[in-house]
C-alpha cells in the first residue's frame, strides 16, 4: 500500500480551506445583507469564522514547522542544486511567512467584525461593507496562497527531497496533527499546539 504524501495532505487542505471560505464569504453576505438568504446571525458566523481562523493556524504551522525546516536543512546541507534552489527558496518561504501573518491579520478581524455586529445586534452600512471587503481581500489571499503553494513551491520541494527527508516530513505533520483534526475542543486536541498568543 502506498503511503500518501505530505504534500497531498497539505494540498487537500488548500481545498478544504478554499471551499470553507466560499461558504464563509455566502454567511458573511446573508449577514451584510447582501443577499436575501436565511441567515443564522452573527453569532454563527462568528463561530464558523473563529473555527476557519484555527484551521488556517493549524495549516501555518504545519507549513512553517512541518515542511520548511526540510527544505531549509536540505538548502544548508548543500544538495544538489542548493544554490539556487536555496535562493530561491529563501526569498519564497518569507513571501510565504507574510502571506501567513497577513491571512491571520485578516481572519482575526473578520472575527472581531463579526463579535462587534453581533454586539450590535446586527450590521449597519458601514460595518456590512468592511466585512465584505474583508471577505473578499482574506479569499484572494487564499486563493494565491494555494495556488502559489500547489503549483511552485510544493513541486518545487517534491523534485528536490529526498525520500527519507519526505518521510521526516510526513511525521512531523503528524505530529503536529491537523487542522481537519479540530472538533470542539479547538486546539486542545492537538499535539503540541499550546502558546496561544491570544488567549
Ligand atoms: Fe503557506
Ligand atoms: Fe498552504
């Protein structure tokens, strides 16, 4: 049986991170107002946003903790190719950082939107249209996370690991365990997932 790998796990979850945002940015319109749909209000939407924004950590640290070091190691070690594969990888593995800390930036405020409407009693204009324009800006940034993940640096680093380093790899993501693992609990159901900065 051929085990799967890492970077699959890490590809499915672009997708089910990209579907949940589209069923996000559908809540936060029914709530904006936007659309005429049944809306469940802002505490739901509060809820659903909270548990995307944990899922989105997880999947950071899965990338940062759980992938990077690899290629790092591998770049410093000298493989093959490491120059320029290490340049390369140096400058997009920091573009990745900040595409990180700017997806969080903007799901933590989409959360606080979302408790200061519900505090409210529901959105006015002004409110309805940051979170809209929230929504959009945090699906674009997924949308070019992923794509840029699935389509250059994860090829990229499927060429240039070996079999054992992907290996190494696979056991750190499961040990960090993943986002698809969060139930109501949060993170606490996670290995090593402690240090919340926010709590
Ligand atoms: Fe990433
Ligand atoms: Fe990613």
């Amino acid at each position: 049986m051929s085990v799967k790998s890492p970077f699959e796990d890490l590809r499915e979850e672009h997708a089910a991170l990209l579907r949940e945002m589209q069923d996000l940015h559908s809540s936060v319109r029914g709530l904006a107002g936007a659309e005429t749909s049944s809306l469940g209000g802002a505490g739901v939407v509060r809820d659903e946003l909270e548990m995307f924004r944990r899922r989105l950590r997880v999947h950071f640290r899965r990338e940062e903790e759980g992938l990077f070091p690899e290629a790092r190691r591998m770049v410093s070690e000298g493989a093959k190719g490491a120059d320029v594969f290490g340049s390369f990888f140096a400058e997009e593995a920091e573009d990745d950082m900040s595409a990180h800390a700017a997806l969080a930036s903007r799901a933590e405020e989409m959360v606080q939107l979302t408790s200061e409407i519900e505090d409210a009693g529901g959105a006015d204009e002004g409110s309805a249209r940051k979170l809209l324009a929230l929504s959009n800006l945090t699906a674009g940034l997924l949308q070019r996370h992923a794509a840029k993940e699935d389509s250059l640096i994860f090829p990229m680093l499927e060429k240039s690991l070996t079999q054992e380093q992907v290996d190494d790899v696979r056991s750190r993501l499961h040990q960090i365990g993943s986002d698809r693992d969060l139930g109501a609990e949060g993170e606490e159901g996670l290995g090593q997932l402690g240090g919340d900065s926010d709590s």
